[in-house]
C-alpha cells in the first residue's frame, strides 16, 4: 500500500476512535430542575387582598398542571374553582399551610394569572409551579410548628415516591426577622422574605429518578416561632 495513502488511513481511524470517546460525554444531558417544571413564579404579600392574582409562568399554556404552596398568619380557604385542595392547615398561632391543584385554562393565560383565596387579609407567601402539559399529583406531605419556638434544621416527612416524578419542596418560617430558608434536596427555583412580617419561604424542585423513600432537610438561619412544610410529588 502507498506509505502517504496507509497514513491517511492512521489518521483518519484515530480520529474516528476519539470521537468515540468524547461522544459520549458530549451528548449526555446536562442536569435540570426537572423536565416537566415549565417554570415557578413567587408572590409575597402584606394584608393580602381577597381574591389575590397568582401570575403564572411565561410561556405557559391552557391545559398545563399547575400547584399552588402557601402559607401565612391565617388559613387559606381556597383556590379558584375547578382546583382540587390538596391540604389546608388552620388553627395554628404563627403559621398555617395550604396547597391546591389544578389546570390551566385559556381565561387564565389570556389574563396571566389564576386566583386563591386567603380567608382573611394577612400576610402570605405563595409559590406556583407549572407544569408542561397534563399531569397528576402521585402524593402530599405536610407537617407544621407554631408552638412559639423550634429549632433549625427540621426533617420533613419521608416521602415514598415513584419514579419518574417531581418533588416540590415547600417551607415559610415565621421568625423575630427574616430568615434565608434552604432545601438539602432538589434545586432552587424560589427563595424570599417579607420583611416587615418577618415570613421568610423556599421553594425547591426535586427530579426523582429512582423510586424509594426522600426525606428533604429544611433549614433555617433564624428558626423563630414556627413553620409550615408541604412536599407535593407530581407525576
């Protein structure tokens, strides 16, 4: 064989074995938050007004799943009709928690949000995460502190999830001042605080692969008074 015809050969077969090698890692998918969130937007309100206006997510579209966590001074009575509440705490001294599903309908995208209903004008923080297309609620977990002190970090409930799904993990803390809350599992997608309240709320989204059992740790840097926890698992 011609030595400049063998050699073309050589270097034509070494590069076809390192693209081989880098293939691989070239096309494997970066992490996300998770597939399925379209997105998660954050409301943070003083005396809130009855109804209130959730905005939705940019891009958003009718026939989408949607969540909504909350929390606040007073018990949330409900979300618009056609949602399904999924818990409603009451009765707690410093914080009590909700949350409610449901779908996206041409009304609510046309006017960019959807609407909930407080009970009482008081402070609240409410998160909202949609969904891209149908989806279900596989299960709900909750717990909550309002006896006047608690201690950082809190487990939350273990949560026994199949996968492929979704975990949202919520938690508002009611302090002497604001507190930066964190999630040992999942992605932040929504963190804040109302200052003059001193309610301060987190938001994670866990994409779960492996089926078994999550126990997500939520700290806080100033503990206060108490707290509501909800994790809701979307499949």
């Amino acid at each position: 064989m011609d030595k400049t015809l063998k050699l073309g050969l050589l270097f034509i077969l070494s590069i076809a074995v390192h693209a081989q090698s880098i293939l691989p890692a070239i096309m494997q998918p970066q992490p996300a938050v998770s597939s399925i969130v379209r997105g998660t937007t954050s409301t943070y309100t003083t005396a809130a007004p009855n109804p209130i206006n959730i905005p939705i997510p940019a891009g958003s579209v009718a026939g989408d799943f949607y969540i909504i966590q909350a929390a606040g001074y007073a018990s949330v009575s409900n979300c618009e009709g056609g949602t399904t509440i999924l818990y409603q705490d009451s009765g707690m001294n410093y914080v009590n928690g909700f949350a409610c599903s449901g779908s996206l309908t041409s009304t609510d995208i046309t006017q960019g949000y959807v609407q909930m209903n407080p009970g009482t004008n008081s402070d609240l923080i409410v998160y909202l995460t949609d969904f891209v297309g149908a989806h279900t609620v596989q299960n709900t977990y909750h717990s909550q502190s309002g006896t006047g002190s608690f201690t950082s970090p809190v487990s939350g409930p273990a949560a026994t999830i199949t996968s492929p799904a979704t975990g949202m993990y919520f938690t508002v803390s009611r302090g002497t001042a604001a507190s930066t809350n964190t999630v040992s599992l999942g992605t932040l997608t929504q963190q804040g605080s109302i200052s003059d309240s001193t309610l301060s709320g987190v938001l994670n989204a866990h994409a779960v692969t492996s089926s078994g059992s999550y126990t997500p740790s939520f700290s806080y840097s100033v503990p206060g008074n108490g707290y509501a926890i909800s994790e809701v698992i979307v499949q």
